[in-house]
C-alpha cells in the first residue's frame, strides 16, 4: 500500500479500526498518493482522505459495476495486461444465459432449490475435449450448503484448463470481454446517483483517480473490511473490486492489489489454520458426507491434475497434513487415516446452529473468545439458543454477556425467559491474554509474526494452547482402554508436544508442526523450507501447507525483526508471510509478457536473461526457470502446464478471472441485488433481492417489507453498524477498562441534523431504535457525517450504530445491542451474515422495558403486516424475471 499512487478505501473505516496498517497509507500519501474514501458516514479515515464519497449501505455493486462499464467504454483497461494474463478472450458456453437476458437472473437457477446450476457459466471447449474436462459443476445447492467458496482462499476451483476456446482478439460475443461489457452497459454513472446516492461529479472523480493511477507507470490499490464482506452480496462485492484491479493491470504489482483487512489480531490465521466448520488447514475441504465417501472421491473434489499451477498438487498437501495429525496411524494402506476425518452433513455455521439449538438439536456449545449475546446477529436469537443447551463453556478474559444471559440478559427483563427455568450449565474458564502467551499472529497481509510471552497469566487463566492440550490428555485418558473404533481418531492423534516445568506444552514445538517436517533416518525430524517439498508418500508431515517454511533451518521466522524489515524493498526480514515469505502475490504479473518491468517505476519481478532465472526484489511467485515464451504441452497438468503468461499459478488455468466459470453459487459476474430489506427498489433489474441468498423464515427472524410493498414505510430508514477505536468488537477486552469505558462510555447512534428534525431528536437525548426483531435504546449523536442521500428521486437517511455495547451488569459499561435489531440472512458463498445495511424507525426518548417492550416490537410488526414469507421469495417478479434452469449434473445423460 506505500507504493501505491492512489488508494480507494472502501467498506471500511480503516484508520479507525486499522489504525496500525493505516500508518502506509499514510505513508503514501506522504509520497503523492490520492487516497479516497467511500462510506456511508465522514469518519476518521475520511478526515484523513483526500475525498469522503457518501454511499447508501448495500450499493456498492452498482457503483463498481459503473466503474468496470467506465473502464470498458473509453477503451481505459490496460490491454497488454489483460490479455495474456486474464481470461478475457475465453470463450463461454453457448448456452450461457446473462442477467441482462433473464431479468436479473442468470442461467441455471433452480427455483426448486433456490440456488444455481452453474454448468452454463463453464468455458466453451474443443469439440475433441474429453467429456469431462469442464471439471464438476456442483449444484449451488450443495456448493452453498459447505460455504464453499471459503475453499477457494489459497487455489481457485478445480477447472482442468487444456481444451478452452480462446479469441485474442476479443471480437467474439462469447468472449468473457463481450459479456463483461454487455453485461455492465446499463451501470452507468446516472444508476449510480440513483441508486448509490453518488453524484455525478464525485464519480467522475473516482474514475479518473482509478484510470489516471494505473497502468504501466502507476498502481492504484483497493482495500475493504467488513463493510464489504458482512452483505448477502458481500463476496461478490470483493469479486467486482477483482475484475476492476484486473481490467487496470493492477494485480501482482507494487502498490496495487486488494487488501482485505482483518480486524481481531489473527483473524487471517483462524481463516488459514482454521476455525471453520466447512475447512481443514490451508482451505482444504471439508470432505461432506455422500459427496466424498471416499479418499479418491476426496482427493477428486479438492483438484484435478489435469488443471494448471500448484494448487494440482493438493494431494501432496492433504497426505502431509493426515501424517502430522495421526502419525503412524497414517498409511498408504488406511489412506493415510482419511476415514478419520468427520463428514459435512449441511451448513454448520453459527447461524444453522443457532437454529439447531432453538430444535433442542445441540446439547453443548465452546465459546473461545467470542461474544454471540452481543456479536452476532439477531442477538435475542443467540440467547434463546443458549438456553436450550444442556452446558456452555464460555472461554474469556471477562464475565461477558454470553456468560451472564441467563440472569442479566434482556429477556429475563421481558419475562421471556427466569433464570429458575433455564437448565444451561455454565461453566466459565478463564483465559490468557494476547501478553500472556507465546505464539503467532497471522495479520492482514498474511504476516506471521511472532509474539513472546511478556508476564504469566494470572491465577487459573488458561492459553487456547494449554486449555486443549489438557482437554485433550483427559479425554484422551479416558479412552485408553476403548476398543471402539470411532475412539481411534482421538486415541491416534500425535499428541506429543513437549512441555515445560509448569507442564504447559510449546508454542514453538506447534508452529515446527505446522511448518512440517521429513523424518532422518535417525528418527528425527528435518524441517520443511517450502510447500514444493511435500510429498505423497508419507514422508513428509505438515500441519498447514501454506506455512511451510517459516520454520525452515528449524529457525522461528515469524520471530524475524531486522529494523525495517531488512534492506530489501519488500521488508522480508520482519515476521514470515505465507506462502514462501512472498511479500505480493502473483508478482510475476509485475513484469510483462517477454519478462520485463512494465516501468522502471514499478519494478519487482522480472526474467533475468542470462540466470535463466525469475529475480527481484522479491520471493518470485512463478515457476523460477520458466521462461516468459514457454508453452507446455497442453495436456499436461499441475506447476508443468504454466505458460509463461500465466502469472496466476494457483488458479486451474493460470489467468486472472474477470468471470468467474466455477467457484461462485450466485452468479459468473456481481450484479447488483438489493440487502434482504430495503427501502429502495431495485432499478437495474426486477429481481430485488440475490434469489441464491441464504434465508432463515421464522417468526423469531422477520425482515421488514422492502421498497414500495405494502408496510414498507413503517420502517422507512436505512441502518449499519460499525465499530470505533475505543472499544473492540463485543466489549469483553474494552467495556471492562475503565480508562477506555470513560473514552466511550455510552451506546449511541449517529443521525443528520435532517433526520433528527425529521423525528425530533434531541442532540444528546434518547432515541428508539426499532427493527422487525427488536427495538433498542441509544443517545443520540446529531452530526454531519451522515449525509441524506438523494436515491430515486426521493431522500433515504440512515442510521450509524456502534456494535459494541451489551445489556449486564460485570462491564463498566453496559447498553443495548446494536446486532439485536439485525436479521439472519447469508452470504451462499461464505455463508456471513448482512450486518452492514437493514431497516429500522427511530423516535425520541428511551425505549419501553419488561412485556411493553415486546409489545411495542409486536406492534410494529403488526403494522407493517411482516410475516414469515416477507422478504423471502426467490424471485421477486415471475412475470419479468425468466427461469432457465440447466439440467442437475444426475439429470445430463438423461432423456430430455
């Protein structure tokens, strides 16, 4: 981000909730750098911007559609780049079927299942291509139920690549490039006004910014948060910002990118190593059950070794995580333990177990340093949940409010639920701070860096590391005996960390694990430098095959501290990023197709003639002897089949993906969909909702009625939640510290001086929020940050509420939640929930308590006529919106 010449920061408020990471682009800017910002509110990083572009929450689709329609209509993409290096002149299906085609949906939507077939969306191939070669094509329905596009975070879906049609010169109407340009013709800058409530001016500003910063000479970099990610819409948000980056060549290259900002210190290591439900280290799958039964199933469904690049090579990854997990016990002959591995039975997200809960379906539930009571939506939700568990182990620093709902929470207010009745039993263990415990973070950059215990935790406190550790020697113990064979898997595990003199195992002995390891002849174990020396046989062992490396030499890396990183320009001697320690992914995409530098300006990577070799001024993302003008046999697959113009090694044909022929359950391309409730009408297509999105229809999850139906305007306002530097997420490590408490020591809610007008709201008094799930109370902050949007003509407010407070009485500070007021409604591809835009009413002075609060949300409810179905048809308009399913994978060699 220092080298970028122009940074387009949107979905988040990074200077406030990245304040760390921000110091480069502060740096940036110190260099010339434009940096802009687009967000609902003025905020701290708008301060700082050299432009504050207001946007409506949700919009933001149209706005990057409009910009990609900008780029291809003044002939301002960066061809050179784009043609060699992405899939702009592959050719798509025949029977591929556009949006634009089938009034807001694409072909194969099945309104059986709500979800797509995406068979159409594949690339078109040789008539001599084997029948087989587009690769499997799941049924979105399955895709979404595993959030599969989570797996797609280190290698692109399986795609063997060998057969596709190209045009180089883009002219055919099947070309990626003719779709992308067909199918953005109507995001224009007037749908922007309208619909984002952007004017035409700012975005002239924007487009120039973009256009003018790229290219040979110049990179412009894009970052978001959670502001993009916590939307039904929210991967292909990310996905539009990738086709931008793409189009202007600014991907692989210094100061160009997208940075995905990570808030909660190793956000980016829970997702790598990880925390959830439907992946294994590196975003391995989740083997589902009936799907990947058995290993040559799996190993079939995780890649094909007749795609393209290093990802082919996932066998080598999978046998070498099986040995780290299971040792011995893992041989050629048992398939390296893969029966061992649970199976998928459905979404497993927080969301479905949540609902499981209210079923009397879950008995127990392990919180680690999480807060749901406050932190997730629909928060009322959350605590009913909790109170159909059998126990609950709540791991924390403090007595949070989901270890104290059931005698503080609010429904013991509202008598929906006594303390005397609930049957939970919850037991609190308490945890080791971040400066309590050695380990690693894995941040936002995909930096590993090392942090040193600096004090012993206090009384009974626990690290994660040690609290498993223990668990798992009890449990382990009291199977010792067993001769069941589903004990095998626990009884198995190379449970053998060394520990110290107080018996808490090593953190380094773990991070060696990870790394990986080949046994010596001698029995013992010789660390791994790269992941290109995994192997299948069982030789090799790795906990995380992305990590290998960063204890190469059996030397810690990501303890490396040279001041400023070292000499070189990509500061690689300060912690360790995966994979390899290269600091820009995909770099070989810095240097043209013949190898050189697009600029001397913007030098990194490039072809050394005489070495033969890929050099630079970083680790080289690319095969290091292949040379710029190869090309393989066709046939060939895995790291082999890279041409020399397919910088994108992880993806199955080595280009940058403007469309996406696999991968997405919701669309090939982002096209723009309203948030499951909204006050505004969808004007680019009649579908107003993603007819893929993930909805929970129940009495206890009401969506307010959108855009013009019947009982819209009983909630006629647009809120999102955001979190500010004083406090951190749910309030456990800030609302019990007395010097931050004071900082921000009250729940408020931001509005115009318009909208309180509008209301009578009173600068510093009360105010009532009300969704269809909830209504709570906050002060109210009068301010110009939040800015009337003009959208269609007529104004839309919205309303800006800090998520960090929670109802109880152990914080310093306690106050409603703001997640109480949201619904449950997904993302299909990573199944996250909308936070970040809903709609709502506010009026002055503070809400009602006991049953008159239900009352009131009951009324609300009653008067806007919102029931189980509002909100939650798959397609809005049948009389416009046209269905054209393709046929179910069982049904292709089918009659008909």
């Amino acid at each position: 981000m220092a080298n970028a010449d122009c940074i387009v920061i949107q979905g988040s408020n990074m200077a406030e909730c990245h304040p760390v990471g921000f110091q480069w682009v502060a740096e940036a800017k110190a260099r010339g750098a434009r940096v802009i910002h687009i967000d609902p509110r003025f905020t701290r990083t708008s301060a700082v911007a050299d432009k504050h572009i207001p946007i409506r929450a949700g919009s933001d689709v149209v706005l990057l559609g409009a910009l990609i329609n900008y780029v291809l209509a003044n002939d301002l993409w960066f061809s050179e780049y784009v043609i060699p290096y992405t899939n702009a002149a592959t050719l798509v299906n025949e029977g591929f079927l556009d949006t634009e085609d089938l009034g807001g949906l694409f072909s194969g939507f099945d309104p059986d299942t709500g979800q797509y077939d995406p068979t159409s969306w594949a690339y078109a191939q040789h008539e001599d291509a084997p029948e087989t070669a587009d690769g499997d094509h799941e049924h979105g329905a399955d895709a979404s139920a595993r959030a599969a596009g989570d797996q797609h975070g280190s290698g692109g879906p399986v795609l063997p690549h060998a057969r596709v049609l190209r045009d180089e010169t883009l002219r055919d109407p099947r070309t990626v490039f003719q779709i992308l340009k067909r199918h953005y013709a109507r995001y224009t800058p007037e749908m922007v006004r309208d619909l984002c409530g952007v004017s035409l001016d700012d975005f002239a500003y924007l487009a120039r910014s973009i256009t003018e910063n790229s290219g040979r000479e110049r990179t412009t970099c894009f970052a978001y948060a959670v502001g993009w990610t916590q939307h039904t819409l929210g991967a292909q948000f990310i996905r539009g910002a990738a086709i931008l980056q793409l189009l202007l060549g600014n991907m692989g290259r210094p100061g160009g990118g997208i940075m995905a900002l990570r808030g909660h210190a190793s956000i980016q290591g829970s997702t790598d190593i990880p925390t959830l439900f439907n992946l294994l280290p590196g975003y391995l799958p989740m083997p589902t059950a009936g799907k990947h039964d058995t290993y040559s199933d799996y190993l079939g469904a995780a890649a094909s070794k007749q795609q393209k690049g290093f990802w082919a090579a996932a066998d080598t990854y999978i046998v070498s995580l099986f040995k780290a997990w299971w040792g011995d016990a893992a041989r050629a002959d048992n398939d390296w333990a893969y029966d061992y591995l649970p199976r998928l039975t459905g979404p497993h997200g927080t969301y479905q177990t949540t609902t499981a809960m209210l079923a009397d379906q879950v008995e127990g539930y392990f919180l680690l340093g999480q807060n749901p009571a406050v932190g997730s939506a629909n928060g009322r939700q959350q605590r009913l949940g909790m109170s159909h568990l059998k126990w609950l182990v709540v791991r924390d620093l403090n007595m949070i409010e989901s270890a104290t709902w059931w005698k503080d929470g609010p429904e013991i207010a509202t008598g929906e639920l006594a303390t005397e009745d609930i049957a939970t039993e919850v037991f609190f263990m308490p945890a080791a701070s971040h400066v309590e415990k050695a380990g690693t973070f894995t941040q936002t950059q995909r930096l590993l860096q090392w942090r040193h215990k600096a004090i012993d935790p206090p009384g009974e406190c626990q690290s994660e590391l040690d609290f498993f550790f223990q668990l798992g020697q009890r449990i382990r113990q009291k199977l010792a005996d067993s001769t069941d064979e589903r004990d095998r898997p626990l009884l198995d595990l190379t449970w053998d960390y060394p520990t110290d003199e107080e018996g808490n195992p090593s953190s380094e002995a773990v991070l060696a694990e990870i790394n990986g390891y080949r046994r010596t002849d001698a029995g013992g174990r010789e660390p791994l430098s790269s992941y290109t020396e995994l192997k299948t046989d069982g030789s090799t062992a790795a906990g995380c095959w992305i990590y290998t490396g960063v204890y190469a030499g059996g030397v810690n890396h990501a303890a490396d501290r040279v001041p400023g990183g070292g000499p070189g320009r990509s500061q690689s001697q300060w912690g360790w990023a995966w994979p390899a320690n290269r600091r820009i992914l995909y770099n070989r995409a810095s240097a043209d197709p013949d190898g050189k530098p697009w600029s001397e300006r913007k030098k990194y990577v490039w072809w050394d003639e005489a070495k033969g070799r890929w050099v630079g001024d970083d680790v080289p993302d690319f095969v290091p002897d292949r040379a710029p003008g190869s090309r393989p046999d066709p046939d060939l697959g895995g790291p082999a089949a890279l041409a020399g113009d397919d910088p994108f090694i992880m993806q199955s044909d080595g280009k940058g993906w403007l469309f996406a022929p696999k991968g997405m359950v919701d669309g090939p391309l982002p096209a723009h969909y309203e948030p499951q409730e909204s006050p505004v009408a969808n004007a680019l297509y009649p579908q107003q909702q993603s007819p893929a999105r993930i909805t929970f229809p129940r009495k206890d999850n009401l969506s307010a009625p959108s855009a013009g139906a019947p009982g819209s305007d009983v909630y006629p306002y647009v809120f999102t939640t955001y979190r500010l530097t004083e406090h951190h997420t749910a309030g456990g490590m800030s609302r019990w510290l007395p010097y931050l408490a004071e900082l921000q020591p009250e729940m408020f809610c931001e509005v115009s001086p318009e909208l309180a007008a509008e209301r009578g709201l009173e600068p510093y008094g009360w105010a009532t929020i009300i969704s269809p799930r909830a209504a709570i109370e906050a002060r109210v902050l009068v301010t110009e940050r939040m800015t009337p949007l003009i959208i269609g003509g007529h104004i839309v407010h919205q309303i800006g509420l800090p998520y960090h407070w929670g109802v109880g009485k152990d914080a310093v500070v306690s106050g409603d939640a703001a997640n109480d007021l949201l619904g449950v409604t997904l993302d299909p591809n990573v199944q996250i929930q909308e936070s970040k835009a809903g709609s709502c009413d506010i009026r002055p002075g503070r809400r009602p308590h006991g049953e008159e609060l239900l009352r009131l949300v009951g009324e609300y409810q009653s008067r806007s006529g919102a029931t189980t179905a509002t909100d939650n048809e798959r397609i809005t308009d049948p009389a416009r919106g046209r269905v054209d399913p393709a046929p179910r994978p069982d049904q292709r060699k089918g009659e008909g």
